[in-house]
C-alpha cells in the first residue's frame, strides 16, 4: 500500500510538471511564432504597397536603414490566366526564376492570400490586370524559431530528468510519517487480534463447561453463537493485515485455476439449491495461473458465499472463467435487492455493507470483499464490481495468466 501511494504521488507530481512545462512551452513557441509571422506580414506589406521594392528614403525602415539590405525577397506578377508577367530576382540568388513562377501559379491555385511556402513567406496582390505574389526569406528567423524551440524542449526535459531524480529521493520522506501510521495501525490490528483469542477461546471453553452442568438453553447457545462470530472476525482481519503487507508472504505455484473454480463452485451449488436459487457456470478448460492456492480459494469461497447469501430466493447466479488477453477473467453475477450505483466503488471497503442496518442475520461483517480485493491486489490482479440494471451485481475478477507447466 505505501509503494502504491508512493508511486502515485510520483506520478501525480511528474504529469502535473508536465503539464506545466507543456502549457509554458507551448504557450512561449505560439508567441515567438506570432511574432515571426507578424514581422513578415509587415515587410511584405511595406513591399506591397511600394511595386516590390522598399522605399529607402522614409517609411517603417527609416530608423533601421540596414534592414531592407538585409532582407531577402523576390516577386512574380501573374496575369489571369496565370501567364508571367514579370519576375523580380534580383535580391535573391537561392531561387531560380522558373521555380518562383511554380510557387506563384501553385499559390494563385490554392486561393490563399498569405502563408508559408518552404521558408518563403509570402502574399498575394491582387490587380485589375493579374496578380502579384511577393516572397520574403524567412530562412534565418526560422532557423532561430527552431533552435528555441528545441532548446526549450530539451532544457524541459532535463529538467524533468532533475525533478524525477529528486522526488525518488525525497518521496520516501514524504511517505515515511504515512508509513509508520500505517504499520503502526497494521501492528496493532495483528497484536489486538491475537489478544482477543485468547479471551475468547476462554469464554468458548467456560460455556462448553457451563452447558454440561446446565444443559442446552438459548442463553448458552448465543453466547457460543456470537463467539464463533468474533473468532472468525479476528481471523479476518489479521489475514486482511498481513495479505496487504507484503503481498502476505504468497506461496506461489502454478496450477490449473478451471479446476479450482469447479471446484469451488460445486460445493457451494447445493446450497444454492436449497434456497431455490438458479446456479449456472461457464467455466473454460486448461486455464492456468501462478499464485497462492489458499489464498485463491478463499477469494472464490468469499466471492461464491456472497453470491449466494445475498441472492434472494427464485434469484439465478451465474459464474463465468475465461481468458482474455494475458488475464484470466473471473465473473460471478447474482440477482440482488438493491445496489445503488453509488455503492459501487465502497463494496471493496473495509465494514462497508449496503444494508444501513447491519443485519447480522446474514452473518456478514463487511469485509469479505476486502480480503478478496486485497488477494486480488497481491496476485497483481484487479477486482471491480458494477450493475446494469440496479437489481444484479456483477463481480469481475482479473488474474494474470500462467502456461501450462
């Protein structure tokens, strides 16, 4: 339990870094992109509106005189028909005239009015008597677009890279007062357990010498009655504390689950019978998984004994065994009173029964699911529950299969 907290308090910390370094990221590339374009547009609208050229003795550039020397472009007048008019090569000398006259009719073609072609880019003129296309060289400030970009990317990644390294390191501080609590809390379940057996294995034996002398009553008979049911409540919580420590020190071993699932099922269908409840089974062959017998049995003996006390009478309940994937899929659905869909993600909790009313009169204390989740958790399996129509529970199981050995 304290690796799983652990784990997702990593994982928690490093999406939400992520997704941080993504949104800034992504926020400071689009900004750094608009500008580029925006500075284009306005070159190319100054040599638009100048025939192609930059006027040299007043305008936009006259604080930066340079600039226009430094800029490269070229320019293609189209008529209609997208026949060539003129082409304006002369501040461009990676371009040939017959490549810039097919970037021309290409664009005129597509209808655009401005945008990127290769690193060019451009705008349209429209005229009474043809077109005009204008291209600027945009080479340099997209190289530095991309060089930023990347070096973003990577100075996030290392950070990244700098921040898992030390979340490894200081999580184990973070968890480590969560930790003692829950050993803490873990010592004193196994400890006040085994205190309790003794206590009650005295009263258990003083009411067997209490009915020899007094006989059989009712007062006896409850008191042996509600000591069994402590017994057995002691005996689960201590192996609920000890199956979540540590996966509960599993004898693993690889063995035909089909078997075990018939098995398991068959000892529980005569109870089903006798109270007139429908018990049907489709279970595949040769399906095989690694884990602790014991430890799967009782999970089927929980799962099979719930089914069959909570149906109520006339009701049908229904186990299926297959395969899916890599994971052996274990189903068990029964007819019930009432699940509420809100009750759903508390099944698996420890005391927690859908009847407010704590009927003991099924004799369940609600915690049978939780060991059967805990066992699940162990064998790196997952349970869930879940109801179509309110009035049906569906358990499923999910166990990693095995080979056949």
């Amino acid at each position: 339990m304290i690796r799983k907290l652990r784990n997702k308090l990593i994982l928690v910390s490093m999406i939400s870094l992520f997704t941080v370094l993504f949104l800034i990221i992504s926020l400071s590339m689009a900004v750094s992109y608009r500008h580029l374009t925006m500075e284009a547009d306005r070159t190319l609208a100054v040599l638009a509106g100048n025939g192609g050229v930059f006027p040299l003795e007043s305008g936009p550039f006259k604080s930066a005189p340079e600039l226009p020397f430094e800029s490269r472009f070229f320019s293609v007048r189209l008529t209609n028909t997208g026949e060539l008019i003129t082409a304006n090569m002369e501040r461009i000398a990676a371009v040939k005239q017959d490549k810039a006259l097919d970037y021309a009719r290409e664009i005129i073609a597509s209808g655009r009015t401005c945008g990127f072609k290769d690193v060019y880019r451009y705008a349209v003129q429209n005229t009474s008597n043809g077109s005009m296309v204008l291209f600027l060289d945009c080479r340099r400030s997209l190289e530095s677009f991309y060089s930023f970009s990347l070096t973003c990317v990577l100075i996030s990644l290392l950070g990244m890279a700098a921040v898992l390294v030390l979340i490894l390191l200081f999580s184990r501080r973070i968890v480590k007062p969560i930790a003692e609590s829950y050993e803490k809390q873990r010592r004193f379940i196994t400890d006040a357990g085994h205190e309790i057996k003794t206590p009650l294995a005295i009263i258990n034996a003083n009411t067997d010498i209490l009915e020899m002398d007094l006989g059989e009553n009712e007062w006896l008979a409850e008191i042996k009655n509600q000591t069994r049911r402590l017994t057995v409540l002691t005996n689960d919580l201590i192996s609920l504390s000890r199956m979540e420590e540590a996966g509960g020190n599993l004898q693993m071993e690889v063995f035909s689950f089909s078997e075990m699932t018939q098995e398991a099922a068959q000892s529980f269908q005569a109870m089903a019978a006798s109270r007139q409840q429908t018990f049907s089974m489709d279970i595949a062959s040769a399906l095989f998984v690694r884990g602790d017998r014991k430890d799967l049995g009782r999970l089927l003996s929980i799962l099979l004994d719930n089914a069959v006390k909570y149906c109520p009478p006339q009701g049908y309940i229904h186990l299926t065994l297959k395969q899916t994937g890599k994971y052996l899929c274990l189903k068990l659905t029964n007819t019930a009173q009432s699940i509420h869909p809100s009750d759903l993600p508390h099944l698996f909790d420890r005391f927690y029964r859908t009847d407010t009313s704590r009927n003991s009169e099924t004799g369940g204390y609600g915690i049978g699911l939780s060991i059967a989740n805990a066992v699940a958790g162990a064998h790196k399996g997952r349970i869930s529950a879940a109801t179509e129509d309110g009035t049906s529970l569906t358990i499923t199981v999910l166990l990693p299969a095995a080979q056949h050995p």
